[in-house]
C-alpha cells in the first residue's frame, strides 16, 4: 500500500485511492466475482485499454485488487477484489442510492441534450408515437478575441 501525502484528512486520503470514477466502475464490476482483462473493457466501455490498464495497476499497488495469472496460452490473467479492496463496496452502495435519490437515471437534461435517456434508464422506453432522438446540436461558431 502506497502511503498518501496530504492534508491529513481521512477523506483525502480516502479519495486519492479511490482517485477517478473509473476505480469505483471496476469496484463495481469485480464486487460480483472475478474477471478477466476483455470483460472488464465491454463492461466498462468507453474506457480504453491503456486506461483500464494504468487503473488496474493502480489498484493492485493500493491493495485494492489482486492479479491472478492463471497461466495457459493465451495467457489467463484475472483480477479479484481483496478484502482491502471489498472495503470500497459500501461506498459503492452509498453512490447508488445518491444516484437513484438524485432521479440521476431520469434525467431530463440528458434528453434534452443528447436526445435520449441512458440506456439503463427505465424511461428509455418510448411510446409508438415518439419521435426518434435527435443528435446534440453542436456549436460551430468561431469567437475571435
């Protein structure tokens, strides 16, 4: 485990391990069992190899996830959740309820701005007469200071 300089604070500290929405994605991912590098980005899609890479390795330096190289050809590598790592599932809990307490998966701004809900959103279903989404509008104009 790396050793964080800071302020002091638990809750610095707490989020300088934690450090982007990526950790908590594949916290979320890998608190339902092991997984192997190629699960892990279709799950986590957009994020890309490289930084689902840094991330994992990240985590395992933090004791947050353990590598498990299970040999073969190709070689078979998986990543678990330590018990230092099943720490973070409670917090993972506590961002769903806050998301779910927010209307976070109903949200009428990104209907608006991207045309659609998210595909997990329990509004995405529309009606026989909805219209289809709209692509975002994107601004082209040139601002010359």
């Amino acid at each position: 485990m790396r050793r964080r300089e800071g302020d002091g604070c638990p809750v610095w500290g707490a989020l300088q391990v934690v450090g982007d929405k990526w950790t908590m994605l594949i916290v979320r991912d890998l608190a339902r069992g092991a997984r192997r590098t190629t699960d892990l980005l279709t799950r986590l899609h957009p994020i890309s190899s490289r930084t689902l890479a840094d991330r994992l390795r990240d985590m395992v330096r933090d004791s947050l996830v353990e590598r498990r190289d299970l040999g073969g050809s190709p070689p078979h590598v998986e990543y678990v959740l330590t018990e230092r790592g099943r720490l973070l599932t409670p917090l993972l809990e506590a961002l769903r309820a806050v998301g779910q307490a927010l209307d976070c998966n109903t949200c009428d701004d990104r209907l608006q701005r991207q045309g659609s809900y998210c595909d997990v959103c329990p509004r995405a279903e529309r009606p026989a007469h909805a219209p289809p989404p709209r692509r975002a509008q994107t601004d082209d104009s040139i601002v010359l200071l």
